[in-house]
C-alpha cells in the first residue's frame, strides 16, 4: 500500500482548535478539518508500519550475519530484543 503525501505539508503541525472556534465553524469547513485530521492519521499510521517492516527486515539480516559468524550469544540477544529484555 502506497502513501499519497502532500509534500507541501510535512513539518506542518495541525493547529489545535478550541472548542468554541469548532462549534463556530461552517460544516463544510468542519468536514475539511476532520477530512484532513483523518488524512494525517492514517500516513502515521502507514509510516510506523513501514518501520515496523523495515526493523523486521533489518533484525532477519542482523540474525543471519550473527549466525554465519557462529555468534550464537548475540544472536539471542537479538531475538529477544536486547539485552534489557528476558535477562
């Protein structure tokens, strides 16, 4: 699944709205308020999954030199997740 970005922007927060500029706003521009909330949520969502994928892809390939080198020990650490985990 791709992410269509608007490159124009990132690095742009969303200004928080009060309350009461919400309650005042015209319902077309309260629909494009939310439309673009949406939009901002799910390329979040998107990017921490493609990381997740990358930091899979990257474990397997540290695993696999780790393991041709015989470094069981560190393999281990590895799968486990680092050596603050399971000690």
């Amino acid at each position: 699944m791709g992410v269509l970005m608007d490159f124009s922007k990132i690095g742009k927060h969303c200004k928080v709205l009060s309350d009461s500029t919400l309650n005042n706003m015209k319902k077309e521009d309260l629909i494009k308020y939310i439309r673009n909330l949406e939009h901002n949520y799910n390329v979040a969502v998107d990017f921490n999954i493609q990381q997740a994928k990358n930091f899979e892809m990257m474990e397997s390939r540290i695993v696999e030199e780790l393991e041709s080198m015989g470094d069981l020990k560190a393999v281990d650490v590895v799968k486990r997740g680092g050596i603050s985990h399971g000690k």
